[in-house]
C-alpha cells in the first residue's frame, strides 16, 4: 500500500535539517545529488524524488526569505 503524506508547515531551518539528513544518508552533497538526478543517474524512488522536492522548496524559498527580509527593513 502507498504511503499518504499529509501536507504540513516546514521552515527554512527544517528544510536544511532534512536535505543535510539526505546528504548523510546517501554520502554526497544535494548539490552534487541534483547534478546526478538532472542526468537521471540516480532513478526516480520515493526518497530520491522526495530529496529532489525539499530541495525544490529550499531553493524557491531562499529568494522570498531575502525579499521578506529586505521589505520587512525597509518596513522599519
């Protein structure tokens, strides 16, 4: 049976807490894992699909913190 993952809150800390818990996992960085999942070296499993969308988050996150941290400065 399929697991169900419920949808759930996660900061940006939580985000590096579980991409560096993939990197220990597995042995590399996620730099150097997305470079091997974007030539399809690494297949497409539950846990390798699931590092390459946290790190998704991670990336489209960093830019809204900086933009959120630079309207909040500027709010002041």
């Amino acid at each position: 049976m399929d697991k169900i993952l419920k949808p759930q809150r996660v900061d940006f800390n939580e985000l590096t807490r579980m991409l560096e818990s993939f990197e220990r996992k597995f042995g590399y960085s996620t730099i150097e894992f997305f470079n091997r999942y974007s030539e399809g070296a690494l297949g497409d499993d539950d846990e390798i699909m699931m590092w390459a969308g946290i790190y998704h988050l991670y990336l489209t996150s960093l830019p809204v913190r900086k933009f959120m941290r630079n309207d909040l400065a500027l709010a002041e």
